[in-house]
C-alpha cells in the first residue's frame, strides 16, 4: 500500500496513517525537494516562473501538506509514540525550509526575475509573491556570512525544538491534574450537564481516587470561606456519586464561574495559573515538577530570538517580527496600545470598583481575590441583568448553531454548505469529527471543510483554524490540461461533548462565548475557503500580514450579536422554543458588561509581549515575571497572586506565531469593527445584506495575500480604518 502521506491524489487519509509511515514519507520528500532546489540552482537559463518558482513551488507543497497532516495530528491526536517521532523529524522540516531562506544563488535568481521586463507581465499574485520571497529571503539570513548563516541556521532548528517543548509540557501538565469529589454540597451552584461530564468522567476512571496520578482528594467542605450555602441538590449532585473535574476548558471555566465553594474555585485555580511552572504538578514518574516547566525555555526561546535578530542587523525580535506585519515600528505598536490602554482605564476601573463593592455587599466576600473574579462576575450579571451564562446556554446546541453559522454565510457570500455522506469515503482522526463541502451559487466545488469541535485530552487546548490544502493552479499529469486545486481546511475547537443526562443524549451546548470562538475560527476558515487566487505565496490568508489575517474572524464575531442572526440558530435544548427577544435584550445591554476589563488584559498581555521582544534582556538581572508585574503597575487594574505563573501557558507567543505580535487582535479588532460598520449602513435596515457581504468577499476574502491589507481594506471600505466603530461596539464611543 502507498505511504498515505504520499498521496497527494485528493484528502488526507487520516485513517490509513500511522507512526511508521512519518519518517519514510518526511525523508523522501525532503530528497525530493532537493533535488528540485538542485536542478533549480544548476539550471544555466534565465529563471522564470515555469522553470525556477514551479517546480520548488510543487515540491515543497507536498512536503508542507505531508508535514501539515503529521503537525495536526500531534495537536489532535497526542501520544507518546506519535509525539517522538514527530520531534524526531520536525529539526529536519526546519532545517530544509531553513536553508532554503539562506540560499545565496536561490536569492539571486528571484532578485533576476524581479529585474526581468517580464516581471511587469505577470498577474498580481505572482508579482506580489516574488516580492515576499526577497524580503524572506533577508530575513532568512540569506545575506549573511558563512559562517553566521551557519549559526542562524541552528538557532531556527533550537528554536522550533523549543517551541514544540512548550507546548508539549503545557498540554503534559494541564492532563496531569485532575480533582475527584466526593461531596455533594462541594459541587454545589455548578450546571447539571457539567456535573453529568464529571461524574462520567469520574465513573471512567477505573484507578482508586487515593492513587490516581495527579489528583486530589476533597476532604469535606470549609464551609466559613464559601460565600452562598448550597439550596439543594438536583439529581446529578445525589449522595455516592463523586465527580472528576479537570484543567480542560469545558471543566475548569464553569467551575471558576458558578461553583459557590470558593475552597474549589481557588484549588482549581492555583493547579490552572501554575501549570508547566517549577510550582505545578509534577511530572510522572519521577515526581520532579523541573520536567514540564516552561521556564528555562522562555530564556532560551527569547535568548535565542534575539541573536537572531541581531545577526540579521535589527536591534530586537520585534524588528523583526514587524518585517512582514502592517505595523512597522515596536513604538507605533507601543503607542497604538498605550492610546487604547488610556482609554480602557476608567472603564476598567469602573467595572472592578462595581464587582468589589457588590462582592462584598451581596456575596460577602471583603476581599475579591482571583479565583472569585469570574464567579462573582456572573452573579453580578445576573442580578443586574437577570440572566446567567447558563441560561443562555441552554438555547444554543450544535445541532442549531453551526446550521444557523453555515446559512448566514449561504446568504452572505452566495454559497452552500452540505455535510459530506458518510458514503463518500472521508478518512476522519476521530468520531467526533465532521466534514462539509462548500459550493459557490452555480453548485461548483470550491472548498471543503473539517470541525473536530469537542475537547479530550490528546487534544491541546484552545481554538484554531489551518489548512490542510490550499488553492492553486496545478498541472493534471500526463495530459498537459491543469485544474484549481480545492482548499480544505480545519476548524478545530474545546468545547463540551454531549452527555447522557438520565438516559438521554443531550446535544453539545455551547455558551454564547463559544458560539462566538466558533464564528471567529469559521471566520478564519472562510479566509482560506474563499479565495479567488490561483498561486499558492498568497493564496487564502498565505501572505496575509499578521495584524490583518485577524480581520474576516473578528468580523465573524459582530454577528453574534444580531437578532435576525440568533433568531434562526437558537432552540431551547429542552422546551425547543427560539431565543427569547426578551432574553437577547438583556444579552444586547449586557455586551459591554466589564468591557473595561476585558480590554485592558487583552492590552496588559499584548505589552507584555512587544516589550519582551523589543527591551528586555533575557541574559539580565531582571525576570519575564518582573517584566510582567512593571507592566501590569502601569496599566492594570486587577493583580494576580504571586505564585501565577502566565508566561508559562503564555503559548500564542512561546509555541505559536504570534511573538512580538500579540497586538494583532487589537489591531485587527480596529479594522473589523469599521468593516462591519458598513454593514450597519448599509441603509436596508439588516445587517446581513447580500450586497456588502459580496463586496467583503470578493475585496477581502478572495484576494487573500495578493495584494497590501490596507489596500484590500481600502478597497472595501473606501477610505483608510479608523478607531470610532471599535470603541462605540465595545462601550467606549465617549472615551
């Protein structure tokens, strides 16, 4: 049978795939792609782009899509066995693409392609690409020394070990907790469909409490710290049942939200805030916490960044990093954050003086402390707007919400979305997985999509999109006819299976909060899904500029908000009634509900980050956590305890792409919010309007990276971003 990362005939085969087959299959298309880079450097003719960019450009496709499929695996599927032999060959993959960005002669001939008259001939996208790869090239050291390129070279190779380490020890550590009860009066003020998840989990757990690896066991209720007494218990809290909580989003947040025993909320808490810290769980077997602590490797990653940017003549990584961003100076990012911050502030001063005061008055709570801050919040909530996040939750199960998710963008960008048969042969890595066909208005094929929406713990926590194939022109073999390639991508979530509630299986509800992580990840899929462009540099959101490639998922996110959008994908799990308008109303006043808040720990994160990678020294007497604290003095208004630990699940910038780049939501939130106040202006009354939905697609969507963001926004919106429908849809039109 054929390797099946070797097949590049039409959809991965997930089911065929297996450890063995990785290394085999990584080894060969790397030889491959040399070979292709050795004809390409050789080659004695002019280069153009049917002879030098072609050929590179398909050989290193299949090396990327094969690589793709191990990489999502590992952030799916975890195991040991999958785990080594993906760190095994992840130093080759970036060794390869690594020595390609150094390529003297490489670099010459893209520089005589973009000398060549023909230059101006080519389509946009081509043009657009040849560009990118000069300044790759740059930033890939290709104008280095020999002997410098030789130690840039290895510090891109420590660095994705590095990064992959983090990431590794903070999905180890997260797995590793677990906190089993036995108390019914503990669990009390937590839903009953999460109650049903723990004690499943609880009755899956086949190891006596007493030895289970990680987990505590709860000796008894302090009743004199725990704020609201339980008012009996339903069903699922009866005497002999004990329940399983864990770190895993769908289990830690409602804890931290509702339970009224503050005993567990802070013991839930510490176990989070610490995790992959020299204070956290301890690694089996060896009991020793030094083997999951992420610590020594964010000295070394930003160590290592910055000799990078260093040997490439910048002065720090963030130099670097806003190489190929919209923002183009650490001080205009700095100063972009700090004008928000300003304007953040009062807000958030205000919103923490309201939760203070009504803590103390109506939860007796003197001193609000971290692990009150959410569950205090939603009492808050709903005394002032009489409703709870689990209210709401109950009106949106899946089986509502992605039908009503895949018909606002029918309507919007003229399209159709159909679940694939189970007939169709589709390889899936695990039941839960769902797979769809896009068609455009004529009923063509043009994108597929995967959804894997339920967290486990092979699975790294959080939400993303990637893509597994992108759009482009391909030659069909052996008949000299080519044919677009159709883009397929994955949409990967943590949100709650459904559960066996007495007898019955419940669909997955989703909080409002998640139904908007899903229409951002979906935003970001219809970036990719979407396109019009046929060359692969800036197909889809290739070559997108960091700080804008947040914009279509951002932009998702408004339409949360939207009667004619949740009247149609909204079902009471029980009663089957819609959502009432009177319940939205009260959701509508309370969007803004601690917007200052929120804002100003989007800000305080991204500060921390821009000022790791433009002015802190990694060698000197000061600490990533003084570097924190200096920041938080400056503009935050809510301290964490000393022993939180943030950097060390701070994965967006230590094991994802987001270092010196963290400000991209901001920034993006800029741009999407003005963009989707043209929809509001549309003038027809309803935002979901066919017209300026077409606009956004064919002006945004479709020409993924071919072109400047800006000038994509340009072209939508009319005019150049401005600040104001940012502020006024998060509260602060008056700041």
């Amino acid at each position: 049978m054929t390797n099946p990362l070797l097949d590049f005939s039409g959809l991965p085969r997930f089911a065929d795939i297996r450890t063995e087959h990785i290394t085999p299959a990584i080894e060969q298309l790397l030889a491959a792609g040399r070979a292709t880079v050795g004809q390409a450097r050789s080659d004695d003719t002019a280069p153009t782009w049917q002879n030098f960019v072609q050929p590179m450009e398909d050989a290193n496709e299949r090396l990327s899509r094969a690589w793709g499929q191990v990489s999502h695996l590992n952030a799916v599927m975890n195991s040991p066995e999958l785990r080594e032999v993906y760190n095994a060959n992840l130093p080759l993959v970036t060794q390869y693409f690594a020595e390609l960005a150094q390529d003297q002669v490489l670099f010459e001939k893209f520089k005589q392609l973009r000398n060549d008259p023909e230059f101006e001939n080519l389509n946009r996208a081509r043009k657009k690409i040849i560009e990118n790869e000069l300044r790759d090239f740059r930033l890939g050291g290709a104008e280095l020394p020999p002997e410098k390129k030789e130690r840039f070279l290895r510090i891109q190779e420590e660095l994705s070990a590095l990064c992959a380490r983090f990431s590794d020890n903070l999905l180890d550590a997260t797995n590793s907790f677990s906190l089993t009860i036995d108390n019914a009066d503990e669990v009390a003020g937590i839903p009953d469909d999460v109650l049903q998840t723990a004690r499943e989990a609880a009755e899956k757990d086949d190891v006596a409490p007493a030895t289970r690896q990680g987990a505590e066991q709860s000796q008894g209720q302090e009743r004199g710290q725990d704020a609201i007494p339980a008012n009996g218990r339903s069903a699922v809290t009866s005497r002999g049942a004990r329940w399983k909580f864990t770190l895993h989003a769908p289990s830690y947040q409602p804890v931290m939200q509702y339970a009224d025993s503050r005993t567990l909320r802070e013991k839930m808490y510490r176990a989070y805030s610490t995790r992959a810290s020299e204070i956290g769980t301890p690694a089996p077997p060896s009991g020793n916490v030094a083997d999951w602590d992420n610590t020594p490797l964010i000295g070394k990653i930003l160590a290592l960044r910055q000799e990078e940017a260093q040997l490439l003549g910048f002065k720090c990584y963030a130099e670097v990093s806003l190489a190929t961003k919209m923002a183009t100076t650490p001080k205009q990012v700095l100063d972009f954050l700090g004008e928000l911050a300003a304007k953040a502030r009062p807000y958030a001063e205000r919103d923490l003086q309201e939760l203070r005061q009504f803590a103390a008055d109506k939860l007796g709570l003197e001193n609000l402390e971290s692990w009150d801050l959410a569950y205090a919040s939603e009492k808050l909530r709903l005394e002032r707007y009489a409703f709870s996040d689990q209210e709401v939750k109950q009106y949106f199960p899946e089986t509502k919400v992605l039908p009503g998710m895949f018909k606002l963008v029918e309507h919007l960008y003229g399209i159709t979305i159909v679940p694939a048969e189970e007939s169709a042969g589709i390889q899936l890595w695990h039941p839960d997985v769902k797979f769809f066909h896009i068609s455009d208005a004529k009923g063509k094929l043009i994108g597929q999509f995967y959804i894997d929406l339920y967290a486990r713990p092979s699975k790294r926590g959080g939400a993303w999109m990637d893509d597994a194939i992108s759009r482009r022109r391909i030659g069909v073999e052996g008949s000299g006819e080519q044919r677009v390639q159709i883009p397929v991508a994955y949409l990967t979530c943590n949100f709650a299976a459904p559960v066996n509630l007495n007898g019955q299986i419940r669909p997955a509800l989703f909080t409002h909060h998640e139904v908007i992580t899903l229409f951002h990840e979906f935003g970001h899929g219809l970036h990719h899904l979407l396109t019009q462009v046929e060359d692969l540099g800036v197909s889809g959101i290739n070559g997108v500029e960091w700080d804008a490639v947040e914009l279509p998922s951002q932009f998702m996110e408004n339409f949360c908000w939207e009667w004619e959008v949740l009247a149609d994908m909204t079902q009471h799990v029980d009663s089957g009634v819609p959502l009432l308008r009177e319940l939205f109303d009260k959701m509508l006043a309370a969007k803004n509900f601690q917007s200052g808040l929120q804002a100003l720990r989007q800000i305080e994160f991204s500060l921390f980050d821009m000022h790791l990678h433009s002015a802190f020294d990694p060698g000197g007497e000061k600490t990533v956590l003084q570097l924190l604290d200096k920041i938080r003095k400056q503009v935050a208004v809510i301290f964490p305890p000393e022993f939180n630990r943030f950097p060390n699940s701070f994965s967006h910038i230590f094991a994802g792409g987001y270092a010196a780049g963290y400000y991209s939501y901001k920034w993006a939130e800029v741009l999407s919010a003005d963009a989707y106040s043209l929809f509001e202006e549309n003038g027809t009354g309803r935002v979901v309007n066919t017209q300026t939905g077409a606009r956004f697609r064919d002006e945004i969507l479709a020409v993924g990276g071919s072109r400047p963001a800006l000038e994509s926004f340009i072209a939508f919106r009319g005019r150049e971003p401005k600040i104001d429908a940012l502020l006024r849809h998060i509260g602060m039109a008056g700041a």
